[in-house]
C-alpha cells in the first residue's frame, strides 16, 4: 500500500482508493505506519468494510484464513473502473503478500484512457 502513494502524477483525473476489513481506526494507524517510512502521506482514502461486505460482493474474502487470527483478509486486488463506473481490469493475487505493481497498474490506466 505504500508504493501506491507514487502512482498518480500531480492534477491526474483519477481517484485511488484501497478497502480493507480493518476498523477505520486501525486503518488511520496504518496510514500513519506507512507514512513514517519518511516518503509521504497516504495520499488516497482506505475505506473500511470490518463485515466484508463488498470484499464478498466481489468474491474476494480469502477464506484461508477462516477461524485464524487475521480472519477476514480479502485477496489482493486492484480493479481499473472508468468513468461510467465499467470495471475494465482486474487483478486479483492468490497470495495475500503479493500485490499488483504500480507498473501493472498504470499500464491499465494508460490503456483505459487512450481507449477514450
């Protein structure tokens, strides 16, 4: 989630946001985790969905962790949706640790926008 900081340029017209099963509060702390590593603020909101509503809704939740400690962990995923609200990619990684690079993701950006 740090690296995300960099993958808009300045004045972009595009909106970033992560979702996580975390409490608001837990996901404030995070935020000021990351933003200790001395690179920035998180610049993009993390929304909270502690019932895994949405993360459901898209099929996400890893059920791995059914009954563990961390419960709940939905898999990786980045989702490009444009303009009329149109999913036009997604990623989803099978292991928690790994996530979609900032790479991965602005290629499918640009490819989004030059469709226009």
């Amino acid at each position: 989630m740090a690296e995300l900081r960099t993958l808009l340029g300045a004045n972009e017209n595009v909106k970033l946001f992560a979702l996580s099963i975390d409490p608001v509060e837990r996901n404030r702390e995070l935020a000021a985790r990351i933003a200790k590593d001395g690179n920035g603020e998180v610049n993009y909101p993390i929304l909270s969905d502690p019932g895994h509503k949405t993360i459901d809704a898209y099929g996400l939740f890893d059920t791995d962790y059914l009954g563990q400690e961390f419960e709940g962990i939905p898999h990786p995923t980045v989702i490009v949706i444009d303009a009329e609200r149109k999913v036009q990619w997604i990623k989803v990684e099978p292991n928690y640790r790994k996530r979609p690079s900032n790479a991965e993701i602005r290629a499918e950006i640009d490819k989004m926008r030059s469709k226009k």
